[in-house]
C-alpha cells in the first residue's frame, strides 16, 4: 500500500468526496457523518464504508461496509471489526491506513496494489476521511475504494 498526495488522486469520484469533506468541514476541523446525506454522495456510495472508531484500545468497527468492495471480496464486514477480515496481513495495511487517518486528523490517500487471497490483483485507490461528531475527536471514518 502505497502513500499518495492528495493532490494525486487519479480517479474523479475521490477528488469530489474529498471536495464534499473540505465543504462540509464550515470551519470546524472535522465534519461529521449527519454533514452527509446519502442523496449527496450517490456517486460513491457503493464504494463507502462507514467505519466506527473504538477507543481504549484503538479499534475499527464497520457499520456499513462498501456494497461493491463486498461483491468483490466474497464477504460482508458490515457490522464487523476489522479483525474480522480473513486476510490479517491485508488487515494489518487497512488498519495502519485507518490509524493515520485518526492521528493525523486528516485525510490520507492510498494506492493499492495487491494480490488478493482470490488470486485477483486489486489496482485501487483509497481515501480515508475522518468524521467527528464533536469537531475534534475522529469518531468514525468515511473509506472510499475505487479500482483503476
């Protein structure tokens, strides 16, 4: 998994959920996941995961696990932690991915490029975004997947 700008990402649905973040930030930190309605964001919705953020100790739960990204994978996270996820060196990336999101306080941009446990090779982008119900503390994360 490999660390991309910003201001690299390839794919036009990312840039715009990225857009849609900065415009609902309204001069907080942080927006937060009511910021977001689903009618505004049908453009990536198959491709977003809602992930909840645990504390004491840091851990990630999926409240909704991206529909496609589930199609592809054989399985559904949904309502699941992250541990759950039958790859634990694939989990491992997601959660150092995750984890940067929530200590920086930022979005964080991956490329993927991975063989999977089907044999099929994932290029991807992904974009993680942090939402706070508060402004400050990230309590959930918005993660976009799109193959290349």
């Amino acid at each position: 998994m490999q660390a991309l700008p910003l201001e690299d990402l390839k794919t036009p649905a990312l840039r715009r959920l990225l857009q849609d973040w900065e415009d609902r930030r309204r001069g907080r930190d942080l927006p937060a996941r009511k910021d977001f309605d689903p009618a505004d964001i049908r453009y990536i919705v198959g491709n977003l995961s809602l992930v909840e953020v645990l504390r004491d100790p840091l851990d990630f739960r999926f409240r909704i696990h991206a529909t496609n990204v589930a199609e592809r994978m054989g399985f559904d996270l949904t309502g699941k932690m992250l541990t759950a996820l039958p790859d634990q060196q694939y989990a491992a990336l997601i959660r150092q991915h995750y984890t940067e999101a929530v200590t920086l306080r930022r979005p964080v941009a991956r490329y993927r490029n991975r063989v999977m446990t089907d044999q099929h090779t994932w290029h991807c982008e992904v974009l993680v975004l942090p939402l706070s119900n508060d402004g400050k503390t990230v309590d959930m994360l918005m993660s976009a997947f799109v193959w290349l």
